[in-house]
C-alpha cells in the first residue's frame, strides 16, 4: 500500500541530487486561433497518480548588502521573470 504523504515527503527528500539531471518538454499551447510549440528545459519530475508535473528550482544567494541586491536585481531576477 502506499505510505503516509508525511513519509511520501521524506523518502523523496532522501534522494541524492543529481545537478546534471535536467527534463526536457515540449508544449503545445493554443491561444485564439494562434498555436505556439515551447520546449522548456526543468530541473525536476514529479509523478502523483500518474500524473507529470515538472518543476524549476530557483536559488540564489542571502542578500546581505546593496552590492548583492544590486547584483540579484540586474542578473538573476530578469532571468527568473524570463523563465516564469
């Protein structure tokens, strides 16, 4: 049978990262009478009830001085927004 979602949790949390892991998709929308095909590259898979759902993991480092918020705002949060 399957586990409690409190142990589902831990087990998947126990997992060794693989940080040269990666999934590919490959969607196709439909916006009007317009079809878009977008391919997204995400860090992770997680499969409920057969169901795929992949996520992207964002890090960054403490923001400690104006430098560093400086830095997250003109590199990493551009880029984060790009890929939301």
């Amino acid at each position: 049978g399957r586990g409690s979602a409190h142990t589902q949790q831990a087990e998947a949390t126990a997992r060794v990262v693989n940080a040269n892991e990666e999934f590919c998709a490959i969607l196709r929308l439909k916006l009007a009478d317009t079809v878009i095909f977008m391919a997204a590259e995400c860090d992770c898979e997680e499969v409920t009830h057969g169901e795929r759902r992949y996520v992207e993991l964002k890090t960054s480092k403490l923001i400690r001085e104006q430098r560093d918020r400086t830095s997250f705002e003109k590199h990493k949060l551009l880029k984060f927004w790009l890929q939301s």
